[in-house]
C-alpha cells in the first residue's frame, strides 16, 4: 500500500467501517470458503490488510489464532474496539514485522487490489516468508479478462485474470491448489485462488552434500 492509498482509506474509514464492516454485508459463498479454508489451517493466522476486522473475528470463530493487521490505524483502532477478542496490530504487508516461518496461514481478501502489477510480487513474498511449510494462503481479487486498472471507490485498483494472477503466485513460491470466480449481478466479477507455499526443490548435489 502506497502512501496515497494509506491516505484515501484513512480519510473514508468511517464510512467504510459503516458499510463493510460486518460479516453480514459479505457474499455467503465469500464466507463458505473462507470457513473451509480456515479449517485446514494448523496454527496462527494473519489477517493482512485485516480493515474493520470482521474477518479476522470470523476466523477466530472458526476456531483458529487470527491475528489482524493492518497499515491504517483508524481500521485497527476500530477492530480493537469493536473484536476484543482478536488482536490486531499496525503493520505493512510490504514488510512484515512477522517472523520468518512462523504462521499457518495467511488470508488476503481484497489487501492487494491497489498493488501496481510490476510491485504485486512484495507482499506475495512477504505471505511466502512468514508462512512455515505447508502454510496456506487465501486470496481474494477483481476479475478480469486482462490485467488493468480501473477507478475503484477509494483508490485506484487492479483486475486481474485468475490465470496471471496464479503465475505471479507460482513466481512467488507458492503451488495453486483450487482458484474460485464469482459473477453477482450489480457487482464487479470475483475472484479467489487458495495456495500453498511451495517446498523448494532439492538438486541431487544439494541433496547429496545433506546426506555427508
């Protein structure tokens, strides 16, 4: 997130709390998925660019350690107040204060949506670094038949074709597991893809120089 996009959202979080910050203003497919993902995850997981906090209280429900962050700190005063059973914190999914290795799973619903594609790779990275192997990803998108840019209410915003963005996320280190669409009338097309963080592949040097 840029500093002009960390501005934009911060002089509108009012209202966007008002409008989006409950699970009940979310797509009931949006939820089921989220729910069965959730559910495979096996220890902490980060909420990244968490906003109101809705999401990370819902993941907390279904039963996992969820932790948000976020780098606008009227969206996480907010999520304290309004989920105190979840923790949330200031952070930059750019550069995450997040030890290396150390979460289960990272959920990304719409926090990349302003990423210019030629930067999308930074935070990708960062979900890759702080995930310990196995470690699952969720990540929820515009989709569109090209990669383009289109006046979003807030700040400028990027469609993307599953397809790209799958690539990106192989470039990144990650393997897809199963990518979901959406089309609901009056709303822009929906995306969502579920990955895993790849094991790095082992030459036979490398795997004879472990064996000595």
């Amino acid at each position: 997130m840029t500093d002009a996009v960390e501005l934009a959202y911060s002089q509108r979080a009012s209202e966007y709390i008002e409008l989006l910050g409950s699970m009940s203003t979310m797509h009931p497919s949006d939820r089921q998925l989220a729910a069965t993902w959730a559910d495979g995850i096996d220890g902490e997981a980060i909420d990244a660019g968490c906003g109101p906090g809705h999401w990370t209280d819902f993941l907390r429900e279904r039963g996992l350690t969820a932790r948000g962050i976020d780098r606008v700190s009227e969206f996480v005063d907010s999520a304290r107040a309004t989920f105190p059973r979840c923790t949330f914190h200031l952070d930059d999914i750019d550069a995450l204060n997040i030890r290396a290795g150390s979460v289960g799973g990272v959920f990304a619903w719409y926090s990349l949506i302003h990423h210019e594609p030629d930067a999308i790779h930074v935070p990708l990275r960062e979900f890759q670094r702080v995930l310990r192997p196995g470690g699952e990803l969720l990540v929820g998108f515009f989709e569109g038949v090209a990669v383009e840019r289109f006046e979003h209410a807030i700040a400028p915003a990027y469609r993307w074709p599953v397809a790209a963005f799958s690539d990106v996320l192989r470039t990144a280190g990650f393997d897809i597991i199963e990518t979901h669409t959406r089309a609901t009338t009056d709303q822009r097309p929906h995306a969502a893809i579920h990955a895993r963080r790849a094991e790095l592949a082992v030459s036979p040097r490398q795997a004879a120089h472990v064996a000595r």
